[in-house]
C-alpha cells in the first residue's frame, strides 16, 4: 500500500470528477436512442462514486471489517427493491395519478 | 500492506488516528454512521428511481429544474471536497495553519451550496412548486432537503475543526479531521447519484 501515492492523487483525482460531471450534464443534451441516455448518465455517475469512495474515502486501502459493514445495508436495500417493485407496478392501479 | 493485520490493539483510539491507515475506531464509527446513512438515501433513491421508471411523465416536472444551479453546486461541491482531502493532507504533515486555510475554503465553498440551493427553492417556489406539488416535487424536496441538512451537519463539524486549526490547537482532534473529511466525502457521494437522477435523467422526454 502506498499512502503518499493517493494522497498524490487528489488534484487528479478532482480533474477527473470535475471532466466526469460536465461530460455527464453534456451526456443529458444528447438524446441518446431508447434508455442509452440513462445508462450513460448512471455510468459515468457511478465512475464518479467509484473515485470518490476508492480515492477520497479510502475504501482501497480499508480492511476487512469495513467492507463487511457495507454490506449489510447493500442487502437490506437489494430486499427493499425487490418488495417495492410489485407494488409500485401497480401504483397507478391504486392511487391513480 | 495486509490492511486487517495493521488493526492492532493500540489503535482502537481516535485520537491516535492520523490517516486512513487501518481500521481504527474513529475511522470504523464512521463507517458504521456512513452504512446506516446508506440504507436511508439508498431506501430513498431506490424509491424515486422505481416510481421514475414507472412514471416517464415525470420528466415533464423534472425539466423545471435550474440545471445550470444544479451544475454550478455539483462543481461547488466537489471542490469543497478536493479542499477538505487537502485540509486533511495538511493536517497530517501537522501544517495546522494550512489546514485552517483549506478548512475555510471547504466552509465557505459548502456554504455556497447551500446559498444556491436556497435560491433554487425560491425560485421553485415562485413558481407554485411546493412538496406538496405531486410526487415528483415530494421526492424532490425531501431528498435535497436531507442532503442539505446533511451538509449543514458536515459544516459545523468543519467549523468546530477550524476554530482549533486556526489557532494552531488541534491536538487530540487531529484525527477528527480525517474522520470529517470521510464523513464528507460521503456528503459528496450522495449528491453525485442525486444530481443526475433530478436533473439529468430525460426518459420521457419528447424526441
């Protein structure tokens, strides 16, 4: 583990977020066929929380325990998703908006 | 380096925490502060996406959105970030001063958020956009409104940082500054996945 190295990094790292968001606000102008726009949006979100979380956060240089803890609400969301998802299918059934 | 082998004893105490080596139990609270923090805005984002999904026509609400403001706090935001890991960085080569500085520029810079965060409320306001508008504008209130408080949170811990930064007295809380500075990383991580979905997300919109 280098330390010094991704302290280093945070001016790199911060040109990196900085590019990633304006290329994902100009992504939204694009008009992308189908649901493309929208994977490429979550992509280039999701490149962002990557940095942040492995770079700023040092989750890469976390042990065990840390990655253990953050599993836990990762499941109690996968289960949330998955009873919410008949339910809301079904919202304007019931609430008819 | 084994990261699991370098969690000693010894360095289950906060104030001994100088950087993100290890597992020490500042650094562990905060984690666990930042896994429940993710069941909410997880539970909370995971709702807008599947009524988003089931309701495109909320694209419609969705473009009365200031994307400029949103892009301006989204840059805001990530600089006040890149400021905090310096202030961090300074602290832990025990430059106190220089932490203060970059601090003050975090403060300031988080602040501002929260200023165009206002001034987009009131301009939605003067629209006729309240919570109560319809889902997507609950959505929408509830969730910047808790992030914004979230960053207000982080500020005043940032605030009570600098007042023993700037006076050189940062001592035992040396650590707490990387402690701070995680738990507003994690402030940023959240805006990152709140910005595009609010303001960015065109499904439904016309070709």
């Amino acid at each position: 583990m280098n330390l010094s190295t991704s302290k280093s990094n945070h001016e790199l790292v911060y040109i990196a977020l900085v590019i990633l968001a304006l290329v994902t606000v100009g992504s939204s102008f694009l008009h992308l066929p189908g649901n493309t726009g929208v994977y490429v949006i979550f992509a280039l979100a999701l490149s962002q929380a990557f940095l942040v979380a492995l770079q700023y956060m040092g989750l890469k240089i976390e042990g065990f325990m840390v990655y253990a803890l953050m599993i836990i609400p990762l499941i109690l969301f996968a289960i949330f998703v998955f009873l919410c998802i008949p339910d809301i299918a079904h919202y304007p059934l019931h609430l008819n908006i | 380096m084994d990261n699991t082998a370098a969690v000693h004893h010894d360095e289950y105490e906060v104030e001994d925490y100088t950087g993100p080596e290890g597992t020490t139990a500042g650094r562990l609270g905060v984690w666990i502060l930042i896994s429940s923090e993710i069941v909410l805005f997880a539970g909370l984002l995971g709702s807008y996406i599947l009524f988003r999904l089931f309701h495109p026509e909320w694209y419609e609400e969705s473009s009365h959105l200031n994307l400029y403001l949103g892009t301006v706090n989204t840059l805001l935001l990530l600089t006040s970030n890149f400021f905090m890991m310096k202030a961090t960085t300074a602290v832990e080569k025990d430059d106190q001063k220089l932490s203060a500085k970059y601090m003050l520029l975090t403060i300031g810079l988080g602040l501002a958020f929260l200023m165009v965060k206002g001034v987009e409320y009131t301009l939605e306001f003067k629209h006729g956009e309240f919570p109560s508008s319809g889902p997507f504008w609950s959505f929408y209130f509830l969730l910047t409104g808790i992030h914004g408080t979230h960053i207000l949170g982080g500020l005043v811990a940032i605030f009570l940082l600098w007042i023993h930064a700037k006076n050189n007295a940062l001592g035992e809380l040396k650590g707490r500054v990387a402690l701070t500075g995680l738990y507003w990383s994690f402030v940023e991580l959240v805006w990152i996945f709140l910005f595009p979905l609010l303001y960015l997300l065109r499904e439904g919109a016309p070709k």
